[in-house]
C-alpha cells in the first residue's frame, strides 16, 4: 500500500475524531460532503452518528469519488500501471466475452492482482458484473478472483447473489458464493434466514448492497411475514436513494409485492398510491401530508419522498427526477387521482397541472386572470418546464414558453430545457425551443460540462428514448449557431458528420 494512501486512512482518523469532539470545520465537511446529512441543515449535521467509513466517504469526496474502495484504486494504479491492457479487461467484461478474457489473463498475468478491485459502476468487481455469465464467472475464478469479493460502495457493498436470478444464484453457491441475508430474503430460502437468525438476531437489520435490509428484498409475502415478525423495519430507507422497501418495490415494478406491504401496514405516500392506482389510498396519504400535492419527486419538501444521493428510487421509477403528483398520475394512467387532487390544489399547482396534461385553455385562463403568476413561480415549478422538455412534450413546451416560463431554467444537474431535449434527440421540442428564445443557451454549459450539442452528441449513444431524431436535432442546433469542436469528428456515423463538418 502506498505510503499516500497510509496518509488518506490517518486523515480520516483525524477527521473522525475532530468531529466527535464538535470541531466546527469538521462539520462542516460532513455537511458538505456526505449524503447522508448534506441535505439538511448544518446544525443537524452535528448529531449525526459520524463512523469511520463515513469518514472515509468524506475523504474520497474531496478527492473527486464516490467511495473509499474507489480512492484506494487511484492509489494503486499509481503505483502499478497496466497501460491499455486495463481498459481492454474491464471492456471484455463489460461485453462478457469469456474468451476474450481468457486471452488476455494469460497474455497480460498482472492482471490478475487487480481482478477484485472496483473497476466497474457501483464499485463492482468482475466477478459482480459476470454474475449471470456463468462462462466468464469460471474464467475469472480460473484466474484467481475470489467469487465472494464484494463491491467497495459507499452506500453499502453488494455480493455477487445480490440481484442474481435463482438459477445463477444456485449456480454461483456451487462455485463457492456465500448466502447472505439479502440474497435470502431475495430467493425466498426460509431455512437459511431461520438457522441465521438464531445465531445473529441482528441479521433481520443487516445493511447490504446499497444499504438496503432484507426487507427491501424480500418479494414474497411468506419472506415479509418472517421479517416483520421478527422485528424488521417496515420504514427503513437505503443509505443510497433513502427509499423504503414499499418504494424499491414500486421502483422495480413488482405493485404486488408493494400492496402487499402496504397491506402488512408500510406506509403509502402519494406517489406511492398514485402508482398502485388507489385512490382511497391517495386521500389518506395526502390528509396526512397536505404538502404532497406540491411535491416533487428527488426535491425537498415531502418528507415520505427525500432528496438522496443516489436519487430517490421514484426518479428510475418514471425515469425522470422532479416529477409532480399530476405528472406521476399522467404517467400512470390515473385521471381519476389525477382529477381528485386537481380540485383540490391551489391556483398556481392548478396552473402546472393543467400544463402537464397539455388543457391549454384551462391554463390560459388562470394565467389571464392572474397577470404576473408565471413570473412569480419558484424555481421548482418553473423547472416543469425541463420535465416537459424531457419528456417530448412539444405542445406543452411551446404553451409554457408563450405563457413566460424561463426557458433558461437549470435543474441539479445545471441542464436547461433545451439541454434535456438534445440529450434525447428530441427534434420537435428543440424547433420550438429555439423558436421561442431570442438568445437560446447554445453555449451554456451543463454540469457535464457539455454543451446542449455535445448533450445531443452523447445522448446519441446513451439515451433510452424511441422517439429520437438526432441527425434533425443536431441539424437545428448547429444551424443555430453551435460551436462545432474538430475532436467530435469522426463521430462514428456519416450522416452526423456531414451535419458538423461544414460549422469547422
């Protein structure tokens, strides 16, 4: 280990004593750094239970990563370089090429010491990411890499049978994967749970992957039955996305895995009922929280849906963060709830509603009637803007332009309305976008550092969307006056090229 990284580890000693002991800076670099209390007040911070990996977590932060396990990697591979032959490892794992990994193990023997270290999303290792590849799993095994070597998370380490199917996971046993409580409240194995709980109690409360409990993994009705019997939280949040079991439920489409829950006396915020289309549930849900028709999916001020680090689970849930009950319930399909709380909501909640759902009329005359509303909007109501953008909302985005919504509008991640639209290729919102701004953000920066054309350049590889038009998309924003950068060319693709080529 090197003497630097020696130096990191009595760092976050210090640190930690520091903070036990009330020092001002201290806290302030909790409160900073770790997700944990970032997103409450300094003072509250003070009374956080700071340990020793957490301290470490603050640490990594400042030094630009995640996690501990990856600020310990950096050290490493300063101290021993595997050139091009690292890259070309963790891109065969990725495509699961067991042969190709094979190849390169024995031409390249180095590295096989780095097999299980956090090379991949999450702190994963490769035997984590080949999980469901059995031919690669016996290639890396082959090799020297320990089959129970788990991710270095910040939030929690995973194990290999985390998220494995049940046929992978019987497999991965038999090679040597050892069970652990959230892998058995996964697969629903009973006898296993029973034989740990009797030597460790605490097992029911174990913090794995993401620090979740067994109880945001168990599917089963039996599974939650035990837990629950046996004291298990029906309300606690993962450390990574502060979300409950009933959420990670939803999150991952399993609604009866959620009703069940809801049924054994888990607690259904609005989103929640919305999702599993309850209506009675939605009245009592907002009755206790009358601020939940305000709320916002991943934004403060609902405290039954929090900001985390990670982002709330409802944000992978509709693919979007920021999203309203009247969006959630558009999306759902629920014009009922949809109707419900519409009666209910103040003006100005009225207004975006009705922009969601693209009632034109209906918000022109709150708008007319209340000169000076759409001025007057917060930061988070105007940011409904992005997620029409986001969403291909064309009709709704143009609507919101002509009523005075700030088409510069920045979400978290500094991306505006024309950024969001570019990411996914979305042609149609980009022409009315550009149409309705004297001076549209071409050259404004996300917190990627990307342009809205470098934004579409890249959401030409990443995004999940169908409905894309890229080569139209990048056609108006460079028409638009773009700045086209020589290192984009080649982009892979003739036609992107043709478009750029001539803004040199």
């Amino acid at each position: 280990m090197s003497h630097n990284f020696i130096t990191m580890e009595d760092n976050a000693r210090a640190l930690l004593q520091a903070f036990q002991a009330g020092e001002d800076a201290a806290v302030q670099r909790a409160h900073a750094q770790l997700p944990q209390v970032k997103y409450g007040s300094l003072e509250a911070a003070r009374d956080f239970p700071l340990s020793l990996g957490a301290a470490q977590t603050i640490i990594a932060r400042e030094h630009g990563v995640k996690s501990w396990g990856e600020l310990r990697l950096l050290f490493k591979l300063q101290m021993a370089d595997y050139g091009e032959a690292l890259g070309q490892f963790k891109a065969l794992v990725t495509a699961g090429d067991a042969d190709g990994v094979a190849a390169l193990l024995v031409e390249e023997p180095r590295l096989r010491e780095t097999l299980d270290d956090p090379h991949f999303d999450f702190g994963s290792t490769a035997i984590i990411i080949a999980k469901h590849n059995l031919a690669l799993v016996d290639t890396l095994l082959k090799h020297g890499a320990d089959i129970n070597a788990r991710s270095q998370w910040w939030a929690g380490d995973f194990s290999v049978l985390e998220g494995a199917s049940a046929n992978a996971a019987s497999q991965l046993i038999e090679r040597g994967a050892i069970i652990t409580a959230h892998a058995a409240a996964e697969q629903g194995w009973l006898d296993w749970l029973d034989a740990a709980y009797q030597s460790d109690r605490s097992v029911i409360h174990a913090r794995g992957g993401d620090g979740k409990t067994p109880l945001h993994y168990a599917a089963e009705p039996a599974v939650m039955d035990w837990l629950l019997e046996r004291g298990a939280d029906r309300e606690a949040r993962d450390i990574d996305h502060a979300s409950t079991p009933l959420q990670w439920q939803l999150a991952a489409g399993n609604r009866s895995a959620a009703q069940a829950l809801a049924e054994r006396g888990a607690q259904v915020d609005l989103f929640a009922a919305i999702m599993l289309g309850e209506l009675d549930m939605a009245q009592r849900a907002l009755a206790l929280h009358p601020q939940a028709i305000r709320a916002r999916i991943n934004q403060a001020g609902y405290e039954l849906v929090p900001q985390s680090d990670g982002s709330h689970q409802y944000v992978y849930a509709f693919e979007a963060a920021g999203m309203s009950p009247f969006q959630a319930a558009l999306a759902c399909e629920q014009d009922a709830i949809f109707d419900w709380l519409l009666e209910r909501a103040p003006l100005e909640t009225r207004l975006l509603a009705h922009c969601a759902r693209g009632d034109v009329e209906a918000a022109r005359r709150i708008a007319q009637a209340n000169p000076g509303l759409v001025g007057s909007l917060p930061e988070s109501d105007q940011r409904q803007l992005i997620h029409a953008a986001w969403t291909d909302n064309a009709k709704v985005v143009a609507f919101m332009a002509e009523l005075g919504f700030d088409l510069h509008i920045r979400d978290d991640d500094k991306m505006t309305p024309l950024d969001s639209a570019a990411f996914h290729g979305f042609s149609d919102v980009i022409a009315v976008l550009l149409a309705a701004d004297a001076a549209p953000p071409l050259d404004w920066q996300n917190g990627y550092g990307a342009t809205p054309l470098d934004t579409a350049l890249y959401g030409r590889q990443h995004s999940w969307s169908k409905g894309d038009d890229y080569p139209a998309a990048i056609k108006l924003l460079v028409d638009a006056g773009s700045e086209v950068r020589a290192q984009w060319l080649p982009t892979g693709d003739d036609e992107i090229d043709a478009l750029l080529r001539p803004a040199l």
